[in-house]
C-alpha cells in the first residue's frame, strides 16, 4: 500500500500524526521552537503506524535515536508493570539507531523500515540472545544465527529493541513462564494479553513498539491481537519461513507440519501489509528455485467486497457483550455497502473440521503431560469432546495421520469454492475476550463468563478454520465492549491471496474505526 506523501512540511506531518491518533489536541497550534521540535515529533509518532515512523526518519522530520530513545523511555515507565518486553536489546538498539542516522545522513537507506524501532518474539532465535520459548531446559540457549524473521527485519532496516514474552513452548492462550513471569494486558492488568504472541500485542497495544513478528499454530497471533485490541495476521501457510522458531526444539529439523505459521502484528493494516512483504518468501534451498510474489487485493474499495459470516455457533457460542459488538460491525459494514451473506458456506462441517484441527494439532505436538493428582477435570461445558480426540491423536499411526491431511485438504478445497464467488469469510477470532489470568493445570481450567462456565479448549474453536486449511486470516480490532475490553473480528482470505484480507481490514478501519490506544498509555 501506498505510503504517504513526502511532500508534507513539518506543521502538516504533524497534524497528520495527530490526526492517525485521534488526538489533534495534543498538538500545538503554532510550530515547536526547533531546539525541542524532533523530541516533539517523536512524542507525537509513538501510536502512528510503522509505516509512516519510516517515512518521518527518512524525512528527516525526526531521526531513529530521537524516536528510538522515546520509545525505551515507554518501555522503561510502561513495562514494569506490563513484563511484555522481556529479552532486553536497548545498548543494541540505541547503538543501531545511531547507525542508521549517520546512513541516513550519507544517503544511504536500508529499507522500508529504516530507523524504526521493533519487537520479535522470543521464541525467533536472534544470534548470541537468549532464545528459550519461556523453557527453563533452555535458558543457557543463544543461537549462532537469526531466524529467518529476525534476518529479513534486520535488512528492512528495523531496530530491535528486545523480545517479547511467551508461554512455555509457545503452547498456551497465556502468557507466562518460569524464566520470565507473566505479562499483563495493558487494558487490565488482571487479565491474560493473550498467547502466545502475547508480550507482543501487549507492547503494541501499550506503544512500546512498531511492528511485532509473531507466531501462529493455535491463534497465537490473532487471539492476542484480539484481547489487546491490536492487527494480527496469520499467513498462507509456508508463505512466511518458520526457520529458526521454537518449537521445535534446537538442533531439530523445522519441518512442516501443515499448520504452523510466522506472521506479523501492528497498530495498522497497512503495516501488516508492508510486514509481509518484508517477511514472506522461501528461504534456504528453496530460494535457490522460487520467488514469492503476493497477489494484490481482489479489490479496489470497501463496496466492492462480497463477504459471507458468522458471528456465533452452537458449537461454540459467543458470549453476549462480544457478540453484540461484532453484529454491530456486520450491520456497519451492510450500511457502507459490502455485499454480506449469513451463513456457513456449502459444504463446510464445522463440526467435522474442528475435530480435523485438533486431532492434526495434538498430533503434531510433544505429548501433553498429565495434570498432577487430584486435578478436577471439567465435564459438560462445551459441545467439543476433547479428551476422545486427545487419546486418538496420541496413538496416531502413520495412516491415521495421512488420512487427517486428506481431510485438511478436502476442508481447503471446499473454503476455495467459497471463495470462487465470494471474496472472504467474517468470523469471531475467540468466543470471548480477554480473561483472568489463571496459572492452574492446563487441563483443569475453566474460564467463568457472564453466560456460564466455559472450557479452556473452547479458545482453540474458531481459529481452527483457518488454522486447518492453511487459509490467511487477519484479526482486526472493531470495538469495545461495555466493559471496555478490546474485540477484534477475523476475516478469512483465499489461499495465497494474503493481501485481500489485509486490504479489507483497513478499508474496515476508514469506514467504523481501528486501533483505539489503552486508557493511561498516551504521553
């Protein structure tokens, strides 16, 4: 997508970055004396989009130190009490900064995200960082290289200020462990920001960086982008290399299991897009051969969208303050003129795909410890029997498993006819928004909502579509509830087609509103 003019002087700029704040009133109106004018401008940018940051620093309206230096001075009031930053980079990054100025100042320009300060997830291997997956057996771990992630960042331009937190193996809807703790959601602190991209949504949301590279198996990178109100974007499957990622475990093949995928987070649609083009395409052998491209958006304005939906399911129901948020946005969007469809699309079992989905997960990951003795087991909350799936997964022969993959192709063929004559898919990205933290055994935990106990399992439910078939999907903030916590609706794109969804979750954004920044966050 487009960046903005490079023609806007100084006051306009300004405004501008007001303006993609929500908060004109923070500005001055009469220009800055110019001793104080880049610190000024550097106040000013820390929620606009990394996409414009870059603009600014290449610009000159302000330099990657000035921005670079402001945004540690968040961290530094901002992460005490949020613990989402928690490899910190800062000597590194303040030293990069400086870098990237005197290029600048030579004319030199790394890439699109020259100068901007960003976060990767702990679980990307940096060279000579620690690289644990929140894992004490790893604790001593620092890689000789860069994930395939952190490297392409690196050429973009990025600083990275530090890693962000995760749960142990990156295996939770949580965000704590035992090397680093627990992180916060900046909405409220008592509540989960989501796993396991967690300390990354929780950072963006808090203004503590720019840009995240974040993970997906389970709704890593959408559920927190939708507890903290954040973009997150799960890729086409294999479009964006998992090189260098924990899980699996150092010194094993990273091979691919047919679900996980690398991705990226921001505050702006735009910025997914442009993460993408950064991130995606083959690496190692592969590159010897193929070249990645991405298709543009299949279409030009919000109008033109034809989309289908479904925003709650007796299989897994929303709960009422979520679901009354995303039915306004249907009704929004049918009143800005997209074309919009009630209903599953043919062909699609929910049912069926859901337990597709979970048998290939469980499947695919280390076996799940038994939880210690005497842990109550809850029954009966949730239409989705898990433990029979669980037992049948753990024994999977070779032709069970191959039979599973026929299946998770048939469900990404049927999505496909879908999409010959629709464009994409609206969906819930979680049946409910950010819940208590809760540190108890896995498998006995319950989440309390105002309709009734719930199963934890259910968190898996309606990010598996996407997850299944390979699909991209992105998670796009569209309200609050009456409590004031973040709901995030997901938009199911064709395959390969990453950008359609992206697109359209900004086109959303122009029309009802995107990223709205936490109470207490702003300077």
């Amino acid at each position: 997508m487009p960046t903005q003019s490079h023609e806007l002087d100084r006051r306009n700029f300004l405004k501008t970055g007001a303006a993609l704040l929500g908060s004109a009133a923070l500005l001055h109106d009469t220009l800055v004396s110019p001793a104080h004018a880049a610190s000024d401008a550097a106040t000013q940018l820390e929620y606009v989009s990394a996409t414009e940051a870059a603009r600014a620093i290449q610009a000159k309206e302000v330099t990657s130190v000035e921005l670079t230096e402001h945004i540690l001075a968040r961290i530094e009031k901002f992460n005490p009490k949020l613990n989402s930053i928690v490899v910190p980079l800062f000597d590194e990054a303040r030293a990069r900064a400086k870098e990237a100025d005197a290029a600048l100042a030579k004319g030199d320009t790394w890439g699109p995200l020259h100068g901007v300060p960003i976060t990767i997830k702990e679980t990307f291997g940096m060279k000579g960082v620690a690289t644990t997956a929140g894992n004490p057996v790893l604790k001593d771990n620092k890689p000789d290289r860069d994930a395939t992630v952190v490297e392409r960042m690196r050429a973009a331009g990025g600083v990275i200020l530090g890693k962000t937190n995760v749960p142990l193996m990156a295996s939770d809807i949580q965000s704590y462990n035992e090397i680093y703790g627990t992180t916060n959601n900046p909405w409220d602190l008592t509540r989960t920001p989501g796993g396991s991209t967690g300390g990354g949504a929780a950072s963006l949301a808090a203004g503590m960086t720019y840009l995240e590279t974040g993970s997906d198996i389970g709704g890593s990178i959408r559920t927190p982008a939708h507890f903290c109100g954040v973009y997150g974007h799960k890729p086409t499957i294999a479009v964006v290399p998992r090189t260098g990622h924990i899980p699996p475990m150092p010194g094993t093949h990273n091979t691919e299991n047919g679900l996980s995928v690398a991705g990226p987070l921001a505050r702006n649609a735009a910025d997914l897009m442009l993460a993408m083009q950064i991130l995606g395409g083959p690496d190692g052998d592969e590159a010897t051969a193929y070249r990645w491209e991405m298709p543009k958006p299949r279409r030009a304005s919000l109008q033109e969208y034809k989309v289908g939906y479904v925003i709650d399911d007796p299989i897994c129901p929303v709960i009422p303050e979520q679901k009354e948020v995303l039915a306004n946005t249907i009704a929004m969007l049918k009143k800005a003129g997209v074309q919009c469809t009630e209903g599953w699309p043919e062909g699609v079992n929910p049912a069926k795909q859901i337990e597709t989905y979970l048998y290939l997960l469980i499947a695919s990951l280390p076996p799940i410890a038994p939880p210690p003795p005497g842990t109550k087991i809850p029954t009966g909350l949730s239409p989705l029997n898990v433990t029979p799936i669980m037992m049948r997964a753990s024994a999977a022969s070779q032709r069970d498993y191959t039979k599973g993959v026929e299946e998770q192709l048939e469900a990404r063929a049927v999505w496909q006819r879908f999409f010959t004559g629709h464009d994409l898919f609206l969906l819930p990205v979680n049946f409910t928004t950010a819940f208590p933290h809760d540190h108890s055994p896995f498998l006995g935990r319950v989440i309390e909502t105002a309709a009734g106990p719930r199963a934890y399992t259910d968190l898996l439910y309606w990010i598996s579509f996407a997850t299944l078939t390979g699909l991209p999907a992105t998670s796009a903030p569209v309200g609050r509830t009456a409590k004031g916590l973040p709901v995030n609706m997901q938009i199911m794109g064709p395959y390969l087609e990453d950008a359609t969804p992206i697109d359209f979750a900004g086109k959303m954004a122009e029309a009802i509103g995107g990223f709205t920044a936490p109470p207490g966050y702003a300077s």
